[in-house]
C-alpha cells in the first residue's frame, strides 16, 4: 500500500520512510503555483483542502470520511507516507514537466492516475515493497507475478519476475511489461488475468 510505504503480511503492518513535516510542508509550497487539491490518508480518513466531485471519488474508492483542513498546515503536522494533489489532466502534464526538471533528494513525485500526482520518499518505491515482502515471507523475487497500470507501478513490475499491465495501462508501463492482459481494470482486468494463467 502507500506506494510501498505500507505492507500488510499475515495482518501485520509494515510501514517504511514516512515524510517529514518540513519535506511535506516544501511540497506544499512548490504545488501552491497548480491548480491542485491537496490531501492525505490521515487517522482512516482522507484530510483535504477543499471537498469537491474528485474528492468524493477518492471517499468512495477509498472508503474513508472527508475531513476539510482550516489550514494548509494541518497537511504537514504530521509525518506521513506521502501527499496526493488531485487536478485536472491538463494540470497533471504541467506538474510532470515541472518535476523532470526540479528533482529533490527528500521526495519524489508521480503520475498515479490521470487526475493525480502523488508524492513520498525518494526510497519508497513498489519495487522497494516487493524486495521486503520477498525478505518477510522467504521468496526470490523471481518467484513474484506483479499486475499494474501506471508509472508507479513500474519498479515493482520490473523488480517481480513476472510484470503483467493493465490493458487501460500506461504507455511507459506497458512498455517494461512482460505481458499485458486482454481486459482493462473496469473489466475485471486483474481478476481475470489472476483465474487464467494464475489459479
């Protein structure tokens, strides 16, 4: 989860490289120039700025309760494993310019959907997950059969033995696949690949 932030083995959490409040609160300010909602998971909830339709669709997907923050600063109070900015799709392309040409060392920044940049430590990474998850329950990475759609996707589908992509997916996560499935998400995409060739 999280990226590779959180990981859930046998109903127990693993959490690695929260942001730091001053790293979160520089993020903030460098996104203030887009026209962007900023938000977090926080205490089972979803902390955002303004509520707005592309809030109540990540309350719905997320199944978490909108909570509406006085003061940006309530966003960067406390560590977390990363910041989302919801925006449109046009907003999206400027913030992915912008970040190829201002890199940081405390975080990074990604494309997870069309409407939303995310970012998180630098070290985190579903690549990352994969190699922890391997050390926790004994496996080679080899033995691992990865399934995603879009850039942050990317590392753990490289780093798995086996990358599968969303039809739907992402031209850059299409492209390091080992094979993409016959159907989208919305189509049962995942489920479907899992019953084929898996079970």
């Amino acid at each position: 989860g999280l990226n590779g932030a959180e990981l859930w083995v046998n109903d127990h959490l693993y959490e690695y490289y929260k942001l730091k409040q001053d790293t979160m609160k520089e993020i903030c300010e460098i996104m203030k120039q887009f026209e962007c909602n900023p938000f977090l998971y926080w205490h089972q909830k979803l902390l955002c700025m303004k509520n707005d339709e592309m809030m109540e669709k990540s309350s719905r997907t997320s199944h978490r309760e909108i909570v509406v923050a006085k003061d940006i600063s309530e966003l960067y109070a406390e560590k977390n494993a990363k910041i989302m900015f919801r925006m449109s799709e046009e907003e999206v392309s400027r913030v992915e310019a912008f970040l190829e040409t201002h890199e940081s060392k405390d975080y990074i920044g990604l494309k997870t959907q069309s409407t939303l940049i995310e970012f998180m430590d630098p070290h985190i990474s579903k690549g990352f997950a994969v190699n922890e998850l391997c050390k926790i329950i004994n496996l080679k990475a080899e033995q691992i059969v990865a399934l995603g759609d879009t850039t942050n996707d990317n590392s753990m589908l490289e780093q798995a033995g086996w990358g599968v992509c969303l039809l739907n997916g992402s031209n850059d996560t299409k492209a390091i696949a080992d094979e993409i499935t016959k159907h989208t998400c919305s189509e049962d995409g995942f489920a479907n690949y899992v019953e084929e060739y898996i079970l």
